[in-house]
C-alpha cells in the first residue's frame, strides 16, 4: 500500500510570535559547533557558578534522600523547615521579619517565579514596566502571557537606578507590575536605602506593584547587604525574589523564594498548586542547611573566590580597550566599549573569533545596553587567565 502525502496545517500558539528564541540558547549552539571543530572557546558569558555548595548541604541531601520516606508528593508552598529557615536567613543577613507561615513561597527558582508572579497579578492587556537594560525574561514571559511591556530608562549617569522624573511623566494608569533587580543585572548597579525607599513611595502612589529580583546581593558585597522590605510599609506593595543560585553555588538545584505579605502569597500559590507538584522532600531539607551556612562560608565561597576572578575580568576589560565603573557589584562585570567600534558585536564577534572567547554583548539586555559587553566571573581563574592572555595578543 503505497504511502499517502498530507498537507501539514498545524500551527503555534500565536503567543510565539511575540517571542524570539533566547538568545543563550542559540549562541551557544553556535559555540558548542566551533569547540566541536576543536576552537576550544573560553566563555565568560553564562552566570551560573561552577563552585559546590557547602559540604553540609550536599551531606543532607545524600543523607536524606537515603531514607524511604522522602520520596513522596511534597506541598506546594514548601515544608515547615524550608520556610523557617528562609525566615531566619531574612532576619540574620537583611534585618526583615517574615512570618515563615504566610509570608514566604519556595520557587523552583526566581525565574519560575516571573512567571507565577505574572499569572497572579497581571491580566492580558495590562501594562509591565521592566527596565531597559534587564533581564530579558522579564520580557519575554510578559509577553508570552498577554501583557504590554514599558519600557524604563536605567542609565550609566544615574548608577543604573530608574529616572523617578521619567516615571512619574509617564501616563501609569494601566501599569500593575514594575520589576526592579539590584545589585542590577547586567550592569552591577549597586542598590541604596534611599533609591528602595523612593519606589515603595512610587509604588503606594500609583498603586503599582513592585517585584524586586534580589539575587546577587552576597557577591563581592562584604558590607550591609539591602533588601527592598528593609523600608517600612514594603511588603505591602513589594514582592522580593531570592535565590540560592548564585548566593549559595545551587543553580542547578533550582531553589528561590518570594517574600511578600500574606494576600500575594495566597494569590501566587493560587497559580503555583495548578503548575506544580512541590520539590523533592531531600532537597527543601538541604536547601535549609544552606540557608544556615557559617559567614566563613559565604566569605571563602562568594567574596574572596569572585574578588579573585574579578581582578582579571578587570584586566580582560582594560585590554579591550572599555571602561567599567570599580564599584559594581554581582556575578558579572559591564563594560562601555570604545567608540572606535561601530556596533557592540563588531568587537564580541572578533574576541569570539580571533580570541577564542566568548563575551556577552549588552544589546541583549536592552536598547540601553548596545554599546556595553558582559564578562561573567563564573570560570576559573587559569580559563580567565587564558582568555586574557588570548585577548592580549589578538587585540592590537
């Protein structure tokens, strides 16, 4: 019987139009083709820490996991333990109280996180304003979702905070999220009391939400470490992410929370108990002994470890010729390129070609990143010490 030719009609979900795929995903597709042909390229591009966790994480993970009655269905909002010690880890290194009962909700992550966020509180048609540079998930899952992204300026002259000016000239009355992310990602941008007190104030005035993505404020940060609910009156009108990615070596782990008052909470865990079905027993209980690491730890593992790799960033900086402000915080380090180079991708394309090494270019963050590069402090010190020796000799 003779095989019969069908016309293929099927289609995507409209949604995808709004989309592009992300842009790690295909990068990196064409560097894994260029090492298969034997380039060895260095990257300093991803933000995901190549160090373990604490010993006495991974010790009760191993040792709970060997237990028969860890295996089953676990709840949504997390056990007891985990979100007792999310609470004493906000009180210990934040000064923030939080009822570990009704103020906290485990993640599977910060970005699982946007997106439950977004469900809970966001209709189709409903304005977000994510800042121009940011992290383009905040974009991309807003706009799979049905809302419509504003944009806001964070710039280099303003230490990369929100232009308050701007905002307020800004018609709001359809806006009911705002995303904030500090120490900022991608450009290091330090937080201060006084900018987290001025968008609790923006947030009450035009009833607006804000969601503040706080992961990286243990790196390279040997001072007070900020949260937005340290200002009176935030979790009101504030949701806060935290991750153990990047603070505590985890991010395969996959393991956030969200801090906020109780009503949020009810409403995200709304969407949450529809999605999912809870993380492994094990792994909540050795999320919870990481939570209680030493101050030894997170110096060895985090300050002395990253100050180490962000000298030779530094250096790597210098050689391409662009200047970077000393004092950014974070897991990266962002670079205003010379203006010898007509695009940002003139220069990422020849390091990435000619040195072996590939750089982040900022366009990817934002209209107000195209004339920056990323340098990641997630590799080695000998593979930064390569890609720098590499870069030196390549540009001339």
């Amino acid at each position: 019987m003779g095989s019969q030719q069908y016309e293929t009609t099927y289609q995507p979900a409209e949604r995808l139009r709004q989309v592009s795929e992300y842009y790690f995903s295909r990068k990196l597709k064409e560097v894994a083709g260029l090492n298969a042909e034997g380039k060895d390229i260095i990257s300093l591009a991803i933000g995901s820490p190549d160090m373990p966790p604490s010993a006495a994480t991974i010790e009760t993970l191993c040792t709970q996991a060997r237990r028969p009655d860890t295996h089953g269905y676990q709840p949504t909002i997390g056990i007891p333990e985990l979100r007792e010690a999310m609470a004493r880890f906000y009180r210990r290194w934040y000064g923030v109280e939080l009822d570990p009962q009704t103020e906290i909700q485990p993640l599977i992550g910060s970005k699982e996180g946007i997106l439950h966020v977004t469900l809970a509180l966001c209709n189709p048609c409903d304005q977000v304003l994510v800042p121009n540079p940011g992290y383009p998930t905040y974009t991309a899952l807003s706009r799979i979702l049905g809302q419509e992204i504003v944009n806001y300026d964070l710039c280099e002259d303003n230490g990369w905070h929100p232009d308050f000016t701007q905002l307020e000239s800004m018609n709001l009355s359809r806006v009911k999220l705002m995303w904030t992310n500090y120490p900022n990602m991608p450009t290091g941008g330090r937080a201060t009391r006084e900018m987290y007190g001025r968008l609790v104030d923006f947030a009450r005035r035009h009833h607006i939400i804000i969601v503040n993505d706080n992961p990286y404020s243990f790196i390279l940060n040997r001072d007070e470490h900020l949260s937005i609910l340290q200002v009176p009156g935030a979790k009101d009108c504030c949701i806060e992410f935290n991750s153990m990615s990047k603070s505590h070596n985890m991010p395969g782990w996959r393991v956030g929370m969200l801090a906020t008052n109780s009503e949020f909470v009810r409403w995200i865990l709304k969407i949450k108990s529809n999605i999912d079905s809870g993380t492994f027993r094990p792994l909540q209980l050795a999320a919870a002994a990481a939570y209680d690491n030493s101050d030894e730890w997170h110096i060895q593992a985090n300050i002395d470890t990253y100050t180490n790799r962000r000298h030779i960033a530094e250096d790597i900086m210098k050689a391409l010729g662009c200047r970077f402000d000393p004092q950014q915080q974070g897991l990266f380090l962002w670079g205003r390129i010379p203006d010898s180079y007509p695009n940002v991708e003139d220069l990422t394309e020849h390091v990435l070609h000619s040195a072996r090494v590939f750089i982040v270019p900022g366009f990817i963050f934002g209209t107000n990143g195209e004339r920056y590069i990323r340098i990641s402090l997630c590799a080695k010190e000998d593979k930064m010490e390569e890609a720098l020796r590499r870069i030196c000799q390549t540009i001339k």
